[in-house]
C-alpha cells in the first residue's frame, strides 16, 4: 500500500458508527489527510520478502499510484489494487499501462473492509495500525501459506515471523527515514492432539499442541516417556520439530518436518544419536 490518507474517507464512508469511533487519525490542521507513498526501495524490499513470482495474485490495500501491484506485474504476478480515491485509481490505472502490465494489475475505487481477500496469496498494505487490527479476522481466515507484508505497521497482537529495519532516506514522515517491513505467513491450524507413525523407530507417538497463531507449545511423548521439545516453528503449512529423548533405551535427536493437511501430517524425520543418521517417513492423525 502506498498511502496513509484514508483516514478521514473512510471514516465517513467506510466504518460503522462504533469502528468510526475507535479509529486513530492523523492529518494536517486544515483537516486534510496526507498522502504518503512507500519509496520504491521498500516497495522492492515488500516484494522481495513476500517472494512474489509468478503466480502469484497480490492485493494492495490502499495502492495509492500503483506502484506495489505494478511492480509484482513486472515479476510475472496479477494484482489488485483498492483505493478510495478515485483520482489514484485513475493515476494507478494510467502508469500500469504505461508500463506495459495492464493485463496484469488491475485497480479499483472501493473500501478497503470490502475487498474480498480470499483469492491473495499476497496481501500488502501501508495503512495505521489500528486499520491492521480490525483486519485481522479477515488475515487469519485466509488460506494457510498466504502471505502478509507491510511497511509500518504491525497486525494488532500477532508476531510477524519476519520483520527488517532500513533506512529510506526519501520518506517523507517518520523518525529518521527508518522504515519497518515485516512479514506474516497465515498459519494452519495445529492445535490439538495427534498420534504420530515412526516406521522402525518406536510404534507408537503422541504429540499435543496448543497454538497461538504460529507460536507452537508442544508436549511429546512415546513409549510412556515424556520427550523434550527443543524447538518448533509453523511456516504456513510446513510444521517443524526438534525433539531428544530416549526411544528403545537410547537417547535420539529427531527432526520433524512435515506438511499439515486438514488432520493429517505428513513428512520426514532425521534421526541421530551422535553416531549414525537416518531418515524415515512420518505420518500423524489428529485425534482431537
């Protein structure tokens, strides 16, 4: 997103009477709202850590010129860009074509909070963090995998899972020209309790997990024995693990990767005691 000038259009237009309450505003003191572009170098360095390729289907939130959804165009992507301003779109529209991807980016004059975001796998946005809050129901709801990037500003309470500070000397408000581009990749659900296949290596595992967005506390066990979980990450759909304990009687070193589909897993795990290494299949049911 290219703009933080939707403040005053969207209170008037776009919020119920109880969200129009809530929203924080800055402006000038004639009562404009400024608009603000993302310098272009952010606008590469959001690309660049949402992976946009072709492929892919971005949606702008506030696309001010154009410039994100114009430049994933370039990188093979489609893209969507929503402003409320109807001059912008126009603009957006204008330069999209001068640069030769207007089969490929497309640009419309509509709230933000009425944008179908469910065919994204790119959302971007440059928006206050209040708007990022209230869209977050609509962020989590998204296909697991799906990718969130913003310049300045977080999503209410939910870690990003990337997040980098450069300095952009063009940018014409904040402290310094320091901007912040961070990262979300919407997690699938794996809370629960699962049951978990080790061909060759112990029949039998259990895992429980409780998740708050991608954050994973994991509980293991096999063979009656509780089995220390060093570390966990969820990256969309791909869960990962690391976890020592003894199995058969000697003490092991697993690592789990796998892919979540629905209540099932399914992956490899490497296995080491300090000696010798092997690699086998795993698979895990959720049981609740």
């Amino acid at each position: 997103m290219l703009s933080l000038r939707f403040s005053l259009v969207v209170l008037a237009f776009g919020l119920s009477a109880s969200a129009r309450a809530q929203v924080q505003t800055w402006g000038w003191d004639d009562g404009t709202v400024p608009y603000v572009q993302t310098p272009m170098e952010i606008v590469e360095r959001m690309l660049r850590m949402a992976e946009v390729t072709k492929g892919d289907h971005v949606i702008d939130l506030g696309s001010g010129d154009g410039r994100i959804i114009i430049e994933a165009a370039k990188r093979g992507a489609t893209g969507v860009g929503v402003d409320l301003d109807a001059d912008l779109v126009k603009l957006a529209t204008d330069n999209a074509r001068k640069a030769g991807v207007a089969g490929k980016a497309e640009f419309r004059k509509m709230d933000l909070f009425d944008v179908d975001l469910s065919p994204a796998t790119v959302v971007a946005f440059y928006l206050l963090p209040d708007f990022n809050e209230k869209l977050m129901p609509s962020l989590l709801k998204l296909k697991p995998g799906t990718r969130i990037v913003s310049h300045d500003g977080g999503i209410g309470d939910w870690p990003s899972d990337e997040k980098l500070e450069m300095r952009a000397p063009e940018k014409p408000v904040g402290v310094g020209g320091v901007s912040r581009v961070e990262l979300w990749i919407v997690p699938a659900r794996a809370e629960g309790e699962w049951t978990a296949s080790l061909p060759g290596h112990g029949e039998r595992w259990r895992f429980r997990i409780r998740q708050k967005y991608q954050v994973l506390d994991i509980d293991s066990f096999a063979q009656g024995r509780d089995l220390l979980v060093r570390n966990s990450r969820l990256r969309g759909e791909e869960i990962k693990m690391v976890i020592t304990g003894l199995v058969n009687g000697r003490a092991w070193h697993h690592y789990f990767v796998g892919r979540l589909e629905g209540d099932r897993i399914a992956g490899e795990v490497s296995i080491s005691d300090g000696n010798q290494r092997k690699v086998l299949p795993w698979t895990a049911t959720r049981t609740k």
